[in-house]
C-alpha cells in the first residue's frame, strides 16, 4: 500500500473528525447560551411585573415565580431536543423515522390529553392574569370556598362545612373572587313602618362610627360605614341598606360585630325589629227578622 495515499486518508479522516467535533461543540455551546439566554430573559419579564407593582403581594410574587419556572422548563426541555437531535444528524444517524415517530407519538399523545393540557393552558392564564391566588375566597359554579391550593392542572377548595373540592382550571370559566384586595358588607337593616326612618338611618351612622372606633374591629374597616337609605318597602318592613368596606377575608367578622352593635342600639332606643304580621277583620252581620222568626218555629232537635 502506498504510503502516501495512507496519510493522505488519515489526514482527511483527521480533518473531517475535527470538523465533526467542531460542529457538535459548537451545538453543545449554542444550546448552553441559548439556555442562559431564556433564563435571562424569562426571570427580566418576571422582574419586570414585579416592579411595575409599588409594594408587589406575595401571591403576585409566587404568581411571577410559578409562570417563570413553567416557561424556563418548557423553553430547556425545546432546546435540549433540538440539540440532540443536530448531534444524531451530524453523527450520521437518520432523523427522520424519529421525528415521523415522535410526530406521531406527539399527536397520539395530544389527543388523548386534551383535557389535560386544557386544564394547563386554563391555570397558566389564572396566573398570569391574576385571577385569584392562595387563601382567596372564591365562587366557581355552584362551588365556593378558600383556595388552599392553586397549580396549573387544578384548584382546591376548603368549602364552609371542611369538605375539599377540587376543580380542574379547564372548567374554572366564570369565577367570582369575594375577596381581592378589598371586602364589602352588605348590610340590610329592616325596621317597621312606625319607626321614625331618618332617625333610625342617623343611628345606624353612629354605630358606623362607633364601629371604625373600636380598637379591635376598627382595623379590619378601610372606609367609614356608608348608609345608603332606603333599599326597599316590604309588607310589614322598611330596609334600610348600609355599606361597609374592610380587609380581605375579613368582612364575616365585621359583620357579626355590626350586628351585634345595631342590636344593641335598637334596645337602647326601644326599636323593634318587625316580624311577619296580619290583622283580620271579622264582620258579623245581623240576621233577618225572618230568618229569626223561622228559626225559634223550627228548632233543631239534638238526639
């Protein structure tokens, strides 16, 4: 064998191992910059949310904290693949009944997980709109209760009564949240038509007062008590409705204590509290002289 030609074959087998060390090298360096450029750039957008809040919450944050690790996973398991995937074709290996397979696999797996990736894209949305979060008090259908937990695939409920309800994010469509940033108390206070309304309404804003006064339920109100007015004429009550603004979650306590203080200021002022009630009038009409007459002749005999 001529000696020439074998180092000539050696050299090109050199250079083209070279080459091919040299190119996957340069996948395995792209692959790490293109992973430390998705960390850069999803932990800056989550930065950024939080920075455009002046006191950001700690829901917001584990909210901004949640979406960053869901899309820096999602992003980190994309480039790995295509990485591998340019290092079998630069080592000769044929892609294409993988990629065939993988699509396949893909579409097999995407139609059998609908509901599942429904329920993933539903609770991505919930954080990333801030819809409710941890310990909010929410409404969801014919459903309601304390959030205990919150991922993307499902949301637990605490119901009143300690039972669990756990509610996939696919079907969370309409939800009412009784309890972001504030709380309200609605209160309807009725009292009879005899009582003398503009002083009951005046009462009812001196316990407002005495309310927001009072060291211990005085820091759970935001806003004085409002009294609206009149709310409505019953059949045997007049509902006057007032408005009390309070902390989040806190807006049952205030409420009990409100109605123990107007209990207490309607027994002092000698206010009743109405009760159902009906008056019959009873009409007894006079018989004929006739009618009379007939009766003492034709007296009914008992045996």
């Amino acid at each position: 064998m001529d000696l020439g030609a074998l180092l000539g074959r050696s050299d090109l087998g050199l250079r083209l191992e070279l080459g091919l060390i040299i190119s996957m090298a340069a996948v395995v360096v792209g692959a790490a910059v293109a992973l430390r450029l998705l960390q850069v750039v999803v932990h800056g957008v989550a930065n950024g949310v939080l920075q455009r809040e002046k006191e950001p919450s700690r829901e917001l944050a584990q909210k901004a904290k949640t979406i960053a690790q869901v899309v820096e996973t999602t992003g980190r398991i994309v480039i790995l693949g295509v990485a591998f995937l340019s290092i079998l074709s630069l080592l000769g290996r044929d892609i294409t009944p993988l990629l065939a397979s993988a699509g396949i696999a893909g579409i097999a797996v995407g139609f059998g997980a609908q509901n599942l990736i429904k329920d993933w894209l539903a609770g991505f949305f919930i954080l990333l709109e801030n819809q409710y979060s941890v310990d909010d008090v929410i409404k969801v259908g014919e459903h309601s209760g304390l959030v205990e937990k919150l991922d993307l695939r499902r949301t637990v409920l605490r119901s009143l009564d300690g039972s669990v309800i756990v509610i996939p994010n696919g079907e969370v469509r309409t939800v009412t949240n009784l309890t972001k940033e504030w709380s309200r108390v609605v209160m309807d206070v009725a009292v009879p038509y005899e009582a003398d309304a503009d002083m009951v309404m005046e009462l009812l804003r001196r316990v407002g007062d005495d309310l927001m006064a009072d060291e211990k339920v005085g820091p759970l109100v935001l806003e004085p008590p409002e009294v609206l007015g009149i709310e409505s004429l019953g059949q045997y009550a007049v509902t006057i409705r007032m408005l009390v603004k309070t902390m989040p979650l806190q807006q049952w306590a205030v409420a009990r204590a409100l109605r123990a203080a107007i209990k207490r200021a309607f027994d002092r002022e000698g206010i009743q509290f109405p009760y159902p009630h009906q008056v019959n009038i009873l009409r007894h009409d006079s018989p004929a002289p006739e009618a009379l007459a007939t009766l003492y002749r034709h007296p009914e005999r008992s045996e």
